[in-house]
C-alpha cells in the first residue's frame, strides 16, 4: 500500500510539471528547406533554470538538441539548432534552420526543475517538413497604378526548377523564369534568389488585373488573390491653381479689388475738379485784372454841350457838362 501511494504521489507532481507551465504554438508545417522559429513561454519562477530543447516522441527519451547553459554545445542537429533565453519576456526561443524531411517529428520545450519529486517543466509541439510552396500572404491588394509584391517560397527540392507566375484559368499568361531566374517585362518582373523563395512584382495595376493567380515550382503550385483597388482622388491646393492656371476671380478676389478700385476713382473725380475750379479762378482772375486795368487807363468821359438862350444876353451861351466815374463839371 504504502509503495503504491508513493508511486501515486510521484505521478501528481510530475502531471504538476505539465500543465500549461509552459507553452508552444502546437504545430508546424514548414516547407524544406526553410528555417523556423518556436518561442516557449514560462513561468517567472523559472527564470534562473536552464531551458532545452530535445527532439522525439516521449519526453524520457527525447534527444537533446540545444541547451540555454550552453548553447554552443548540440548533441544533434549538425549545427543548425540555436536557443535563446529572454528572462525579461519569459520566453526562450528556438531556431531551426534548413529543415529537411528528415527532420519531421516531435519536440519538446522543456525547463529543467532539478528535483526528484518533480518532472520538468515541458510542452511538446510537432513539426512537419514538406515538399511544396507557399506564400507569404494568400490575399494581397494595391493601388491602380501603383506596384505590388508577392512572395512565393519553395522548397529544397525545387530549388533549380523553373519559377512560374500564372493568371488562374487562363495558361496563356504564364511567364516563366530563365536560368537565371529571372523574367523581365513591363508588366510582371520575377526573381528568384535560390534560397527558397522567389518574388512576383505586378507593376502599373489597373482595375481588370483584380483576380485569382498562381505562382508554381515545378509541379508545385498555389494560389494568390490579388485585388486592384482605386486610386483616392484629392482636390488640388487652390494655391497651385492660381499659380498654374488662368481663372475668373472668386467672391473674395472681387470684393478685394472694388475696396481699392473705389477710393481711386473718387480720388481721381476730386482731383478732376479741383483742376477745372483752379483753371476757371484763374482765368476769371485774369479777365477781372486786364478789366480793372482798362477801366484805370481809360476812364469813361463824355462832353455834353446844350445851348441855352438867355433873353437878356445878346450873345448865346452854351453849358458844358463834364461827365465821369467820379465826379460832374459844369462849364460855360
């Protein structure tokens, strides 16, 4: 009884050792030849233990392939396995990098507890290494006019195949790659980089690119869905059209030109007049001197000579009167 209650109790804490204390993303399906990364999440408990990373179907026996207390000592992988432990984040990373098919399988995360009532803490996740292609973005969208990029990424074995960019349903629209790997045209260009992934560039969109394409390698292929939206339209700066363009002046302009139109013509009205008052002063003033003048120098004098006769005078006698502005003689 007592060797069955200590066999009970080892199992609780090890089943302790497995909930959720850490945590990986489950599943991976990754192209040949590409590379991988696997963050495992712990406890801050653990931040001071050593973390690894062993491959393999049960934990017991799993064959490690990198440890966080000394990661440049890997017991398998040939090299192409690092770990890197972020304390602050409560995260260890994992990188595998030129994945072949060989490497498909199960791992394990796992922090060491270093204690004999206690199991380490682990999470298994299960990688599967494929022949194929994928792309980066199943949907992508760009403006008319403008560019896009899709990236389309192979695998291993495809690495010297022909690279293929297809327009779904319609086979004569194909391009295909030299042996350089490229294809050059004014619409499409691709370039292949040989590492596992090759890049269409669709340029100068317009509305009817919008649809269903493929890019393959090989007898490998997969679908993309491009979407080819309108250009936004913005009103040009009423400043650039003044400087560019002739236009009839707005409300403003109008209202601006008859403030300072209108001082200026009665101004002008004014002056008008004044002048033509000076020049008729002047010219009355003119006339009234030269008047004056004449009537200084020849003042206005009449002679008037009425005879009277006397009865008692033997001879006739004549009255003279003498006429001017100021004053009346009179002469006999």
């Amino acid at each position: 009884m007592a060797s069955v209650f200590l066999y009970g109790l080892v199992l609780f804490f090890k089943l302790q050792g497995t909930l959720c204390i850490v945590s990986a993303v489950g599943e991976l399906v990754v192209l040949e030849g590409q590379s991988v990364s696997i963050p495992c999440h712990y406890n801050s408990q653990y931040i001071h233990h050593v973390k690894y990373w062993c491959q393999g179907k049960l934990i017991n026996f799993c064959t490690t392939l990198a440890r966080t207390d000394d990661p440049n000592v890997i017991s398998s992988g040939n090299g192409r396995v690092s770990i890197i432990d972020d304390p602050a984040q409560h995260v260890f990373t994992v990188t595998m990098r030129e994945l072949k098919e060989a490497d498909s399988g199960w791992y394990w995360c796992g922090v060491e507890v270093g204690n004999m009532w206690t199991a380490d803490v682990t999470e298994s996740l299960h990688i599967k290494v494929i022949h194929g292609m994928s792309v980066l973005h199943s949907r992508v969208s760009g403006e008319e006019g403008s560019s896009v990029d899709i990236q389309c990424l192979y695998s291993e074995k495809h690495r010297e195949s022909p690279k293929k960019w297809c327009r779904n349903g319609d086979l004569s629209s194909c391009v295909v790659t030299d042996s350089s790997g490229t294809y050059i045209s004014r619409s499409v260009i691709i370039t292949d980089n040989k590492s596992g992934a090759f890049t269409v560039t669709m340029k100068g969109l317009e509305r009817k690119d919008t649809g269903w394409y493929w890019c393959a390698a090989g007898q490998q292929q997969v679908s993309i869905h491009v979407s080819v939206t309108l250009r936004p339209t913005t009103a040009a700066p009423t400043q650039d059209i003044k400087l560019t363009t002739a236009h009839p002046p707005t409300a403003m302009e109008s209202h601006s030109h008859h403030v300072w139109t209108s001082p200026l013509l009665f101004c002008g009205a004014a002056l008008l007049v004044v002048t033509v008052i000076l020049i008729a002063f002047k010219v009355w003033e003119k006339y009234r001197k030269r008047h004056k003048q004449r009537c200084t120098e020849e003042p206005n004098t009449s002679l008037m000579v009425y005879p009277v006769r006397d009865r008692g005078w033997k001879n006739t006698t004549s009255l003279v009167f003498l006429n001017s502005s100021n004053q009346q003689e009179q002469m006999s």
